[in-house]
C-alpha cells in the first residue's frame, strides 16, 4: 500500500484555476436567472392562446363528470 501512496503523491499537481473562484459563482448565478427568465416567458401562456381551444372546450364541457370553473368542488357524501 506504500508503493500505490508514493505513486499518487508524486502523480500530484498544483492545477491554477483560469479564473478566480467567486467568478464561477458568479457565472453560475447568471446562468440560473437565464434560466428562471425562459421559464417565466412561459408563465400563463395557456391562457393568452383561450381562442384556440375553445371550440374543443365547448365539446368537451358537456361531458359526464365535467366541472365548470366557479361550481365549486363536487360534495361527497359521508
């Protein structure tokens, strides 16, 4: 076991970062609020496109079982 801790102690180098550490924390950061900001374009697109999915809205509302917006939960007897 001596000989394997000799061979990795001389294998050891001194590797000099290409950059100060706070800045890959700082890249890091950017990069996660680039990433907030594409997920927050697509906040509530769904409703700015209604039109395009009302007619299949209107098929589907008639269905057994369907619930409306504003009806309130279903009760449930106990």
């Amino acid at each position: 076991m001596s000989h394997l801790t000799t061979v990795l102690a001389a294998a050891e180098a001194h590797v000099e970062l290409p950059m100060p550490t706070w800045a890959f924390g700082v890249i890091a950061i950017v990069v996660f609020l680039l990433l907030l900001g594409v997920c927050w374009s697509y906040k509530d697109v769904a409703n700015r496109h209604g039109h395009r999915s009302a007619a299949d809205a209107a098929s589907h509302a008639g269905a057994p079982g369907a619930t409306h917006h504003g009806t309130g939960h279903p009760t449930q007897g106990h």
